[in-house]
C-alpha cells in the first residue's frame, strides 16, 4: 500500500513514511493509493473476531508488510488491553432502532484514545526501528491532548509537549493532562485561547529549520493512521448490531468536529461495509450542516458550545472527502483549496451536491436542545449521554428513519463534561480513575502565547 496527497504533488510512500509526515508535503492530506476492496466472503469471515483480531486484519491491509504481522499483532493487543471493557467499543441498545456506540472505554475516556493509544505504540515502535527521538508537539482543546499524552507516556524515544488555553479546559481534562509526571511530558498551559495555541502549533512547524532540528512530529486528527485506527469500530459495531442478518445496512450518525471520525466512516463504507447511510451532528458550529444541506463551505462566527470538542470552523479532514467527491482528482482538489484560500469559501456544482446528499444527512444540535437530549434520554432510558455524544443523537433522532438500524457514537464518557451536565441538575458518580486525579499534583508550566516563549520552554525540554 502506497500513500499519496489529495493535491497530488508528494511522491508516493510507505505507511510509516506516511504516519511520520503527518500533513503532506504539498499542504494537502495524505490518502491510501488504493481502498481496499472487501468481497462479502472477507466480512463474513470478519463477524466474530474481537475487536483486536479485526484491527489486526484491517491495519495489515494498509501496513503492507511494512511492519511484520506478529509484530503489528503486538502493538494492535498493546494498544487496546489498556481498555476497561473487553468489548473494547461495546454497542449498548437503548431502543428497537437505536443502539450507543460506546467509544469512551479507553484510558482518558473519550473516542480519540482508540486512533491514540495506537499512534503511540506506532511511534515507539519506529523509534526503536529506526533508533531516533520523535518529539511530538500538538495543541488541544482538551480531549486530544490527554490522549495523546496518555498514549506515549513513559515511553522510551518519545517526548511529549502539549499546549492547552489556561482555564478553558473542561476540568477533568486538565487534570488528565497536568497530573501525570513522567519526564518525558511537557504541559504547557498557553495564557490565550485554543485558536492561539494551534496557530504558535503551525508557526513552529512552518519554521522548518526547527522543525527538523528537534525532529517534530504532529499528532492531530489530519495523521492517517489515526483514521485507519477509527474503521475498525465501524466494522466491529455494525457486526454486532447485525449479527443474524449480514445483508442488512445500517445508518451511523456521528457528531462531528474536523471531519475525522465520520472519515473514517466514509472510508468504512468506500471499503464495501454496508452502512446506508452517515448521519453527520454538528453543534451551532455548523459549517458541515449548511455544506451538507446548500453545498456551501464558508466557515461562520465561533460560537462556544456546550460540545467544545466540535467547536471547530475549518474542519482539518474536509479535504479528504473532497478528494473522492472530485473523483480523485488531485488538480480538481488543489484548485478548489487555493479558492478557498483566497475567497475563504467553497461552492460546488448542484450535481456534486446530490452526491453530498447521497453520502451524508445532517442536522446541526442548538446547545438547550442537547442539554433537553441529555434530560430525555436520562429519565427515559437512565442514560447518561454526555454532550457531544447527546449531538449525535438528537441527529438521530430528527434525521433516522423508521424501522431502520440507527448506531450513535458516544464519542466521550459524560463525567468528562460534567459542568454542562449538572446544568440539568443530574448528578452523576465519577468513574473512580477520574475521582482519583482529584487529589493528584498537577504539573504544567503556564506560559503567554508568543512563540519565542515556547520555542523557549521547547528548547529547554528537548
Ligand atoms: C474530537 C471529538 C469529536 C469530534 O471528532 P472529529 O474527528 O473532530 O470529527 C467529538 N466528540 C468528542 C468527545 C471529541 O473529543
């Protein structure tokens, strides 16, 4: 398997070149040469592997032999023995049409501990083949940031440096982030706002000659492998909902911030899984909904929510879906980005627009209707959605259709997002690995957002 970029100007590469470049080259995304192709033999065969073996099968299409099966067998069970539920992503019912996708079970409880814990072990793993440090620089908004750190903490040829917005962090995830204290984690806490750490994030990496100086490497959702990671609970989830009925197509609906993890449902679907259809949930960020729905891409006034992990604007994965919507058209893509560079918006054709409307339904969540989702689903079925997965499900909700198989992502555990919560006076019991950072020592060094202040605290712990 051969990796390429969606604006066609980066030679094509291996999986592990592919992971360490992160954003291609030519500023676009890079995408398998190739999907792979899956008979209805192969997922068949696939309905009663665990969640490991089915990660195993569909890494090693994409890995090649790049890493050797036993070995990538290894880093896949590493990766998800660290899960409390031996389902890894249990699906729970919670009606005749509608089931919970439970993606939270990891070590920070949110979804991106799946693609995380992952990248982690893939990273320690080229470190130790190739005998080289990765220093991983990455800016967060909460949830990415603690999984990130989680996944490469105490790991040997990794450093770890994260910048979050001091105090704008959901209290639980800061403590995630700030009481672990291997060596090899930097937290800093940046006196500003989540867009100034990820614009001092793509200053430093623009810097190129710093950038190789110290070896840098990205984490965010634009790196494949996170991607590739995030298929895998696709398959698993549709598998135990149609058990009985392999014929049998399924909606996902999936609340959705840089277009990352309903990718990966795209890309699920483009490998022959039978979904019906992708549900995509916006918060009142909602530049996805009004892309689905007029065909527009122009990013609207940040508006903060009661989903912060969805208060995105300018989806990072987007150009990937693009590519395949253009027909893998690399010229099509990069002239449709360097329009949106320069006229900040996107419009396309009324017939790409059906297309759109073929791949995706989507309905963008206003904040007091994902608290009323939250109150709803609590008193009627005793469960608790936090409220990036209460998105989800309102969506749902408006846009399945009757007598059909709807699975909603949880995307996140709610006693991450306990401040919205309590908002409905539901009062709920911390998991005991979270109650337990409350009594924990916090390290993390709060700096003012210029970039020579973090070059600065860089140079110190590189
Ligand atoms: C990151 C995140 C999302 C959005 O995922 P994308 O891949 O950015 O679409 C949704 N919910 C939670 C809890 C998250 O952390």
């Amino acid at each position: 398997m051969e990796y390429i970029s969606t604006r066609g100007k980066v030679e094509p590469i291996g999986f592990i070149d592919a992971i360490l470049m992160g954003l291609a080259d030519d500023g676009g995304l890079l995408v398998p040469k190739h999907i792979p192709q899956l008979s209805a033999d192969t997922l068949q065969k696939w309905q009663k592997l665990s969640y490991s073996e089915l990660a195993l099968e569909i890494f090693s299409l994409y890995v090649n032999n790049e890493i050797p099966r036993d070995e990538l067998k290894q880093l896949v069970d590493d990766s998800y023995a660290t899960f409390r539920d031996d389902a890894v992503t249990p699906v729970k019912r919670l009606n005749d049409g509608t089931y919970v996708l439970e993606l939270f079970h990891g070590p920070t409880f949110a979804f991106k501990d799946i693609a995380l814990q992952f990248l982690g072990n893939l990273y320690s793993y080229v470190s130790r083949k190739t005998n080289s440090i990765i220093h991983i620089l990455g800016a967060t908004s909460g949830d990415t940031g603690a999984s990130a750190i989680e996944g490469v903490r105490g790991k040997e040829g990794i450093r770890i440096c994260i910048l979050h917005p001091h105090g704008k962090v959901s209290k639980v995830q800061e403590l995630q982030m700030t009481t672990v204290d291997d060596a090899n984690v930097l937290n800093l806490s940046v006196d500003g706002t989540f867009d100034d750490c990820q614009r001092i994030i793509k200053e430093l990496f623009a810097d190129v000659e710093f950038k190789h100086r110290y070896h840098l490497r990205a984490i965010n959702s634009i790196n494949i492998a996170r991607i590739l990671a995030q298929t895998v609970y696709y398959f698993y989830a549709y598998f135990q909902v149609v058990n009985s009925n392999p014929a049998e197509k399924v909606t996902f609906s999936v609340p959705t911030g840089n277009f990352g993890d309903i990718f990966a449902g795209y890309l699920a679907q483009k490998m022959g899984l039978p979904i019906h259809k992708l549900i995509l949930a916006t918060n009142e960020n909602n530049i996805l909904e009004r892309f689905v729905k007029e065909g527009v891409y122009q990013p609207g006034a940040f508006r903060g929510t009661y989903s912060p992990s969805m208060d995105i604007q300018v989806a990072s994965n987007f150009e990937r879906y693009l590519f395949y919507l253009y027909g893998e058209d690399a010229q099509a893509v990069s002239a449709i980005m360097d329009q949106f560079k320069a006229e900040g918006r996107i419009v396309i054709a009324a017939d790409k627009l059906q297309a759109v409307q073929s791949d995706f339904a989507a309905y963008g969540v206003q904040n007091e209707e994902c608290l009323d989702t939250i109150s709803e689903y609590y008193e009627k079925y005793a469960y608790l959605l936090d409220p990036h997965t209460a998105c989800g499900v309102a969506a749902a909700d408006k846009l399945a259709v009757d007598g059909e198989v709807t699975v909603a992502l949880s995307t996140a555990h709610p006693a991450k997002f306990d401040e919205s919560i309590r908002l409905r006076s539901i009062e709920q019991t911390y998991p005991q690995q979270i109650q337990a950072l409350f009594d924990k020592p916090q390290f993390q060094t709060i700096v003012g957002g210029t970039n020579d202040e973090i070059k600065d605290q860089l140079v110190k712990f590189f």
